[in-house]
C-alpha cells in the first residue's frame, strides 16, 4: 500500500508542475498576444496576476479533488476534469482581475485556457504516454516469431494496486524477463479497455478462458491480495478452464517492491480449499505468554517451530525448545536469532534430547522454572507407527506421562498437549497412543491441582512435514502418478499459523482438566484435492498426469472424527474453539496402564493387544463409513 510519506511526495510534485505549468503558460500566451512587445506595465500586471493565480489554481485543483485522482489510465473523464477546473479558475481569474484592474485581452485568456489545461494534463499522463509506446513495442516484439517461442505469455488478473505495482517491476526488467503480460481480466466494468502501465484490461474475469485460449497465454497471475476465499475459489474455477500454470501475487507488503512476476508462487492449498482464518485475542495471548518461561517440546517439527516463532512475538522471559531432531531445530534457532537478535540470544535455549531423557529433563524444569509446557513432541505418521508401535507407545505415552509428572513436580502453571482427531475411536496405534495421552493428562489434572492440565484435538494441518500435500506437490513435479489411498478418503485440514495460534488461545482458556477441540470446518475429499492441485499446475487429471488408487493403509480410517459419543461440547469465547469435559480418570487406572505396557516393551507381547485393554475405543479396524459432521453441527445435541 502506498505510504503517507508517498501521498505527500506526490501532491508536493504535482503542485509544483500546476506552479510551473501557469507561469509557463501565462508567459507563452503573454508573448503570443502581445506579439512580443512586453511594456513595463505589461510586467507588473503579469505579476500581480501570478501572485492570485497561483493559490487560486491550487485552491481549484483541490476543490476538484484533481490531487486525489490517480492517473494510471489515460482517458477522456481525466483530461474533461483538469479542463473544467482550468475552466473555472479561468472565470475566477477574469473576475479578480477586474476587480484588481489587472485585466487582460480576451485572447488571452482564451489561449491561456487551453495552455494551462494541456500542460497540467501532459505532467500527469505523462508516464502512461510512455507506457502506450512501450505497449505498441510489445505488440511488434510479439510479432517475432523468435520471440514468441522464447518467452511465456502471462495474463494477471486484478488491475488494482498490486497489479500496478508487479507491472512497474516488470517494465524494469521487460527486456530480460522470461515472459510477456499480454493483458489483464477483472471484474470491474470502467476498466476494461483501459491501459495500466502499457497493458490493456481485456474483459472480466468470466472471460479468463477465452482470452487465454486467444492470446496463448501459459501463465496466469492473480493480483488481487484482498480477495477473500469465496472470489478466489471462483477466480481459479475460471483459471482451472484453461491449460494455464496459475500462480498469486503474495500480500502487499514492504517487500513487494522487489518482486518480479518470475518469482512468484503457485496458490496454497489454503486458497483451494478456501478456508477463513479466524483472529485470536490478542491481548490475551500476550497477557499469557509475555514475561512467562515457556517450555515448547517437539520444537523442531511443523506444529513445535510455529508454536515457537508465534511465542517469541510476544515477548517471553525464555523459551526453552527441545527436540530430538537437531537440524531442523538448528535452524529454527538460527532463525529465531536473526527475527530477534541479541533479546532472542538472551531469551532462548534449546536442548537435543529425547522427552524421554528423565535427568535432563528435570534439569530444564528445575533450573528454568517452567511455567508453560507446550508438549508437542510426538511421532505421527500412521504406517510408521503401525510397523514400530513400542517406539509409538515409548514416544507418545511414556513422553507424556513423564513429563506431565515433571511438570507437576515443579509446579508448572499450564501443561498443553498437541492432540490429534486420530485419538478418536483410534483404528492405528498412533491414534491409540494419542488417546491415551489425552487420558494420562485428564488424570494427572485429578492428582495435581496446582497445575492446569489440558489437551486440544485438531486435524492435519496444511504443508506439514510428510502431509498429503507436500506429498502431492513432489508427485506433480516428477510427472506423476498421484497417489491417493482411497477415492473417498476425506480429511479435515487447517494452516499452521492458524492452527497455532488457536492453541495459544486455548492456553490462555484453560482452567485444568478441558480437552478442547478445534472447529476444522468441512472436511475435504483427498481425491477433489489431488485434482485441484494437478489443474492449479496447469495439468489434466488423468491425462497429463495420472491418479492412481493405493487402498487404505495399516491403521488409516476413511474419515476422521473430533469427538468421543459421550464428549458433551461446549462453545468458548472463541467460534472456533470448543470445550469438552470428559469423564474422570483415575490415577490409578494410568499408573497400572504405564506400568504395563512398560513390560510390554521389553517382552515380545503385542503392545496393540495391551493398548486394548485400556483403550476401549481402539479398534482393529476403521469403522464402517459414514458422512462426518463439522464440529459445530454437534453443538444444538448438548448445549443452547
């Protein structure tokens, strides 16, 4: 966006080109008229007529709004509104100088008139009279059969500010760009036929097909940073008609500036499903974190290093990461350093280790004096997991378990676990282990008051490490095959920055014992999804690129569910957090689980029969399909 720095530059310089365009033409129509025969008195009454015309010009010109006009396009209703304010202030001029017996001829008036109005309209369109020369060069350029085949033609989408500000970077660099923006499409009916910065609006959006059929267009750029999830959805239903790469222009930013068209992105996988990010409070997410010691496990991976950079925004006295996984952590703590400089060296520390590892951990609590536990430390992913469950149960029960009682030990204030929709009626061992955490820290919050011990269940989350859609990009640039398990496999989906900031949100909620659960919307078909992103590529499902159908994996259910049947649900200040209170857990009942499947690991004993006899839930295989429901389409069964 343009700044008030920019704003006032502008109204500075176009005042400046008004001051010089009315003595300029004062003096021309001066000479003219007298036929160069300038008297003294001619002079004198010259300057007293400048000392008038001069604010009296700027006074018009604002009243007319005509320092507020952009002058992007060249048109007829911008040359008609200087005229008429010149002519205005031509009549006002005629009147002071009457009443200052500073009169001159009608003639010159008259050539004063179309004088000023030609050199005050040339000053400010005199950028787009270059742009149209350079747009009758593009046409020839295109003529060139060499040309032709050696660049790309893009078609941009939007003729907005964003547009404006790409086509300026682009007409730096026109002569060695890969590619030729042969036009533009937007929905906004007074601009089309008009020329920004040399490339001419062509039609709507509506039109996109039929002008990128027409132009042979290969890429199309969307420009329109503002556009909400319902108009972007529509916009690449149109671009999807065509054979064209679509990519979107990021949002407008200080940075912008550098960008040029070949470095832009294709659309997330958030713009295809057309998901609505939903702002947290604030001022309770800082009132929580800032000054705090923050403890964030599972540092390193996709939700732990966002969880981190969201943190350090506001503010804590020392974040402690931990990880077992050092080169991901690393540069996240590189990162986190060159964000924050010297106050990021002062407030953070991480450590490469395993939740598992007792002694260090107790280290860190007792000498940071944890008050916050973000526990997101966990192995995932299902078919791993089915193939090494010890290593499932040591990681995500035996992890949890310990460092709930860490924490409660040293009297931690908040303890968060990273729940998963898996833990509902789990079919993997991944999904089992989770529940079961859920159940070590419900349990723990009966034992331990002076800690509040809560858990939050969410979906996949977009772009994670291993996530279908990372996977889907890789296939797509190899040329395929696509693969999806099953044709009517579906799954919930939320960004991470989102995701995160929704958890930081349920901590400042918590008040010991809750299991919230996060409102992912409407569940996406995998199979729609691997399409879209084929077409989104600028390829054809089926033909340029293949789908092929893998069967469901060891432990993978058709849909995923957000609630146990007795979870009664309740709403939080927040429309996309939701609160359960399940039913109490007795110590008891988990130290006899831990201890069990600790033997368990050590012997031959298959852990997923063990798992069972805690886990009622946990079943060998999926249940049996049905449509699955938004979280808040459960909210009118248990609550008004």
């Amino acid at each position: 966006m343009k700044t008030a720095g920019h704003k006032r530059k502008k109204l500075v310089l176009e005042i400046c080109g008004d001051t010089i365009s009315i003595i300029f033409s004062a003096a021309a129509a001066l000479l003219i008229t007298q036929r160069g025969a300038l008297s003294p008195h001619i002079l004198g009454q010259m300057a007293n007529y400048l000392c008038y015309a001069l604010p009296l010009i700027i006074a018009v010109n604002a009243l007319f709004r005509i320092y507020r006009q952009m002058w992007q396009f060249v048109s007829v209703s911008g040359l008609m509104r200087i005229f008429t304010a010149v002519f205005i202030f031509m009549a006002a001029a005629v009147v002071l100088g009457n009443l200052t017996e500073t009169l001159f001829s009608f003639s010159f008036y008259f050539l004063n008139l179309f004088l000023i109005a030609f050199f005050m309209w040339a000053i400010r369109v005199r950028g787009n009279i270059k742009n149209k020369l350079k747009c009758y060069m593009d046409r020839f350029e295109a003529l060139s059969g060499e040309d032709r085949e050696s660049k790309k033609n893009v078609l941009i989408v939007g003729a907005g500010q964003a547009a404006a500000l790409l086509l300026q970077n682009y007409e730096n660099t026109r002569w060695e760009s890969p590619v030729r923006i042969v036009g533009m499409a937007d929905d906004d009916k007074a601009k089309t036929g008009q020329v920004l910065h040399g490339v001419k609006v062509l039609g709507a959006c509506a039109e996109i097909p039929n002008i990128a059929c027409a132009l042979q267009v290969e890429d199309i750029i969307i420009a329109i940073p503002s556009a909400n999830p319902s108009e972007l959805r529509r916009i690449l239903g149109f671009c999807r008609q065509t054979k064209c790469r679509v990519r979107v222009i990021p949002h407008l930013d200080q940075r912008m500036g550098a960008l040029k068209v070949e470095d832009l992105f294709s659309p997330s996988i958030g713009d295809l499903i057309g998901r609505q990010e939903y702002r947290t409070d604030i001022r309770a997410i800082c009132d929580l974190i800032s000054g705090r010691r923050v403890m964030v496990t599972g540092g390193g991976g996709s939700i732990g290093s966002e969880l981190c950079r969201q943190i350090m925004r506001f503010g804590p006295e020392k974040l402690v990461i931990v990880d077992i996984y050092e080169n991901s952590t690393y540069d996240l703590y590189k990162e986190l350093l060159d964000g924050y400089g010297l106050a990021g060296h002062s407030a953070l520390e991480v450590r490469i280790c395993s939740v598992l590892n007792e002694p260090e951990m107790e280290r860190l609590f007792k000498c940071c004096r944890i008050d916050l536990v973000f526990h997101a430390a966990a192995y995932k992913h299902v078919p791993l997991m089915e193939a090494c469950p010890k290593e499932a149960v040591q990681n995500n029960i035996m992890g949890t378990y310990m460092l709930a009682r860490m924490a409660a030990k040293y009297e931690v204030k908040k303890f968060l676990l990273i729940s998963t929709d898996k833990a509902v009626n789990p079919s993997s061992i991944m999904g089992a282990t989770k529940r079961a955490a859920e159940l070590i820290v419900r349990a723990m919050q009966g034992e331990c008051p002076k800690t509040d011990f809560v858990a939050v269940r969410f979906g996949n989350v977009l772009g994670s490490n291993g996530s279908v859609v990372v996977q889907f990009r890789r296939q797509i640039s190899t040329g395929g095959p696509v693969t999806v398990t099953h044709p009517d496999i579906i799954r919930y989906f939320m960004s991470i920055s989102e995701a995160v900031s929704l958890v930081l949100q349920t901590m400042s909620y918590a008040k010991g014992g809750e299991l919230f659960v996060l409102d992912m919307g409407s569940p996406v078909k995998i199979d729609s999804l691997a399409r879209r992103m084929i077409e989104i590529a600028g390829l054809r499902p089926d033909v340029d690129i293949k789908i092929a159908y893998t069967g469901l994996r060891p432990g993978e259910k058709l849909f995923e569910e957000l609630l146990v049947e007795e979870e009664g649900i309740l709403k939080t200040e927040n429309e996309k957090i939701f609160v359960t209170h399940p039913k109490d857990v007795g110590m008891d009942c988990v130290h006899r689980m831990v201890s069990r499947l600790m033997r368990c690991i050590r012997s031959d004993e298959n852990v997923k029969e063990v798992l069972k006899r805690y886990i009622e839930t946990f079943r060998d295989e999926a249940p049996p399909p049905r449509q699955p429901a938004a979280v808040a389409d459960n909210i009118k069964e248990v609550c008004e």
